[in-house]
C-alpha cells in the first residue's frame, strides 16, 4: 500500500477497506459508552451542528487498539517510515440536519505542554489549558494526518473538498490561490476507508444536504523533536 508519491504530488490520498464493519462498530460502541454521560467534560464540544473531541485518543485510549489494526500500521510504516507518533486527535460528529461548514484553510498550529519564546513559533494561542503555536513550515511540511471515516462520506454530507499539491506552495494566504487555476477534489471516503493529507493542503467542507451523518477520526502525526525542550502536548508513541 504504497501512497507516497501520490501524497508527495496531490498532499492527499484516499484508501477504502482499511477497516473491517466489526471494527467500526467496536469503536462507535466505545465512543457512545464514553459519551453518553459526558457533556460536561472539558475536552468535549457541542452543538447543534457539531459534536467534537479533542484529545480523542486520551479521552478514550482504548479504541487505539482496533485504530491501530494492522492494515493502518503498515500503511503508515510504508508511506512515512517508522518513528512516528500521535500528535493530536479530534472526533468529529457532524449530524445529519448539520449546516456547519468550513470554509478553506490550512493546518497551521501544533500542539505543545508550554509557552516558550523560540524563533519562528509564532500566533501563540491555549484553550483548555492546552497551548498551540505556529511552528517553522518545515515542521508542518514534514507531518500528515490520517482521517478514518467511521460514516460513507459524499459531497452531500460535507466531504472535505481540497485545492490539489496547495500544500507544495509553503504557507499562503488563501486570496493568493489562483482559483481558475487550480485543480479542486471532492474527498469522497467510504465508511472503513481513510484519508491522509498534508496540514499545508488547503482545505474546506460543505454543509450537509442529505440527512446522513458523518463521524470522522482526525489523527495527526510527526516524527521530529521539538526545539528547547519544547514538547508535543498529545504525543503518544504507537504500540509496536
């Protein structure tokens, strides 16, 4: 399951049949037990058009073993080498009346365990006593993101929508895209399928016109050492 030069060239990729049904169903059944009594909970975020997760894979570590199957393992391990971890991790939940959606952007922050005055960390934020910051481009060029779609995903329920190798062109404003240009690509994923893209691709999703839900995993990853003791906040290393 070589995807490299794919990802390389366009900054994404879209491989189905990752997960089997009875994968899925377990992690649906996890996340449901976790969050049926939950709505309090600091991490979780709600509303009419959304429900989301941060921290996905520490408020409910165990789904990372059916994540974690053997299928996603080498997928990774083929297309980015070993050494990799877990930086951050959202679940989203868009239900199926959701008008939320989000306009073209790219992934520019990190998340770290502390403030720290280092060149080229810049647009310092924290929410929920976690801090992100804009790292240098070659940290971000480096990383990817692996989305698993626990829902069959269409244009009618909010597929991301991408501006095909936009990450190739460092970080950009998006006014300087050139729209007639550009190639766009509607991301559709079947449910057990997943997405990897690059945090410099930009990126967007529609509201949903079809009634049908969509659930997604966002999980990004890295293999480089932080600058002055400076720390990946949600770093997790994958069991072998």
């Amino acid at each position: 399951m070589i995807h490299s030069k794919q990802i390389d060239k366009e900054g994404f990729s879209i491989i189905n049949n990752v997960f089997t049904e009875n994968e899925i169903e377990n992690i649906i059944e996890l996340i449901e037990s976790k969050t049926a009594n939950n709505e309090e909970n600091a991490t979780f975020r709600k509303s009419q058009d959304l429900f989301a997760i941060r921290q996905f894979h520490k408020e409910i570590p165990e789904t990372l073993d059916f994540i974690f199957n053997e299928n996603l393992k080498e997928i990774i391990e083929s297309n980015f080498g070993k050494g990799n971890f877990i930086t951050k991790s959202i679940y989203f939940d868009k239900p199926e009346k959701s008008n939320w959606f989000v306009a073209y952007h790219q992934d520019l922050t990190i998340s770290v365990d502390r403030k720290i005055e280092i060149e080229n960390f810049e647009n310092w934020t924290v929410k929920q006593n976690q801090f992100a910051v804009q790292p240098p481009t070659e940290i971000l060029e480096n990383n990817f993101t692996i989305r698993i779609h626990i829902d069959k995903t269409t244009k009618d329920n909010g597929a991301l929508k991408v501006i095909n190798n936009s990450h190739s062109k460092g970080i950009l404003r998006i006014e300087n895209l050139d729209f007639e240009n550009e190639k766009e690509t509607i991301c559709e994923v079947e449910k057990g399928g997943i997405m990897i893209m690059k945090p410099l691709l930009f990126h967007a999703s529609n509201k949903t016109t079809n009634n049908e839900r969509r659930r997604v995993i966002h999980i990004e990853f890295s293999k480089q050492q932080l600058p002055n003791g400076l720390e990946w906040s949600e770093k997790t290393i994958l069991k072998n």
